[in-house]
C-alpha cells in the first residue's frame, strides 16, 4: 500500500534504533505487562510516536483499558486489507494529534519527576485551589516554607504563575497513587517486566 514497515525483534532493539515518526504496532508478549507500562518505557526512552496494539482475540476490557492508558487503537489480528486501511486512515487524521499529546505529556512528566517530595506535595495541594496558608496547615510547616517549596516547584517546572505549573500536572496524567497522595483532605474547598517474546514494528 505505499508505506514503510521496519520490523524489530524486541523493545530493546526499538530503543536503540527508535523510529522518528508513523506509528509503533505492538503485539505478542510485548504487551504482557500492560500498555500502560510499555507506554511508560517508551516514555523513558524519549520515544512518543503513537502506539496501537495487536493481539488475536483481545477482550473488550483489554482494548478499554488500552486507549485509557494512551493507545492510539487496537487490533484484532490477523490483520485484514479493509482493517488495516481503517487504521491507516485513523493515524493519518488522529497521529499527529495525538503525538503531540504524547510528547506533551512526557515532557511534563519529566520535569514533575525533578520535584522533591514535598515540592510535589506543594503542588497537589495548590493544584487543589488551596492557599500558601491552606497548605501550610495541611502540611503542618509554616507559610513562608511552603513559599520557599513552592518558588523551588516553580523554578524547576519552569513555570511562571501557578496556573502553568498546574497545567503540567494535568499534562503529565499522574496516577493518584496512596504514597504520593495528600495525607488528608484540604481546609479549602477543592477547585518493566521481563519480556521473553516481544514483536514490535513501526509503520510510517
């Protein structure tokens, strides 16, 4: 059909040589450990090209929980002509977009892992609508330390008002995770695994 397909053994391979635009099609025990986690190592690998699953008879919670986690589409394979010029169309209108999504959401997530504990906790707080005051009292410090965390928070996000730096929470999607949540609620109202077999290719 006109398009290029590089074909690699495993994600180690993919990593060494990654693609720098189309699409990844990811299938076998390449998606063993979620596509949430594959996402997160094609994240750490600065790779943020979109990625569509590929497996035989995949359940309907499988493909749910695979484009809440970031997948651009999911395949049931064998792959027919008709399907796989549907998933071309798709990427041609949704890749880009969803790209940038990507590279948007790695980027903030990068810079919220430069972030101390508490400097992050600052920022949970105030992505709550809570005041320097606010905070203060559910961290128990004082104010101008919560002010100290939250010019360090502001300057290692690069951001310039806290709108920005809220922002880049949104972007980066965090998990609430029970270790990295607040430890009670505001006084303000709220405003990889080992892989054994792994087929992965690039379609551009």
């Amino acid at each position: 059909m006109g398009h290029h397909a590089e074909v690699y053994s495993d994600l180690v391979e993919l990593v060494d040589r990654p693609p720098r635009s189309g699409v990844i099609i990811a299938s076998d025990d390449v998606l063993a450990g979620g596509i949430s986690g594959l996402l997160d190592d094609l994240a750490d690998a600065g790779i943020w090209i979109p990625l569509i699953a590929a497996r035989s008879d995949p359940q309907v919670g499988e493909v749910v929980q695979a484009i809440q986690a970031g997948a651009l589409d999911f395949l049931q394979l064998p792959l027919s002509a008709g399907e796989l010029r549907r998933v071309i169309a798709h990427v041609h209108s949704d890749a880009g977009r969803h790209a940038e999504a990507r590279r948007r959401l790695i980027e903030a997530r990068r810079r919220i892992g430069k972030l101390s504990r508490r400097e992050r906790e600052v920022l949970d707080w105030l992505s709550e609508g809570c005041s320097n005051k606010a905070i203060a009292r559910n961290l128990e410090i004082s104010p101008r330390t919560v002010e100290i965390h939250r010019a360090n928070m502001m300057d290692k996000l690069g951001a310039n008002h806290a709108a920005d730096a809220v922002r880049l929470r949104i972007e980066a999607s965090l998990r609430e995770q029970e270790e990295d949540a607040p430890a009670k609620k505001p006084d303000a109202p709220a405003a990889g695994a080992v892989i054994k077999k792994q087929a992965m290719i690039s379609v551009r």
